[in-house]
C-alpha cells in the first residue's frame, strides 16, 4: 500500500534559517501560531501542487488519449448499467 504521505514523516527535524515580515511573525506569535508548523503545513501544500502539476503534464497524451477514447466509444459497460 502507497503511503498517503510525500515524504518521510519521521525523518528528523532540521532546523532552517527563513525571513518573514516582522509585524506577521509577532501577530503570528501573539496568537500562538507554531511557526514551525505552519511553515511544514505550507511547503507540503506547495510540493503536493508541484507534484500533481508535473504528474499531470507528464501524463497528459495518456490522459488525452484516454478521454478520446470514452468520447468515441462511451464507457465501459456503460449499456449494462441499471441507473
């Protein structure tokens, strides 16, 4: 079974230098917001995009191909359904 994650969920932590607009980290800090969090919560929502961006364009003849196909002929035993 494929994992429902995009990477690895118990690597260790890593720690990274970033900068951000001061007044947004003290608002962000004032309300509890844990930065760390959010920031792993945002880059995995971008690199889940990326990946279907690139997964789709890779795929595109075959997804062409395929939606030519149920054009011309319908789909499969659509003539057996009952509703």
């Amino acid at each position: 079974m494929k994992s429902q994650y995009v990477y690895d969920v118990n690597a260790p932590k890593k720690p990274v230098n970033l900068t951000a607009n001061a007044d947004l980290l003290q608002n962000a800090k004032g309300l509890g917001i844990n930065l760390s969090q959010t920031f792993e919560d945002a880059v995995l929502v971008k690199l889940k995009k990326i990946m279907e961006e690139q997964w789709l364009a890779e795929n595109e003849e075959a997804i062409e191909a395929y939606n030519a196909r149920i054009e011309i002929n319908g789909v499969f035993a659509a003539s057996k359904r009952r509703f």
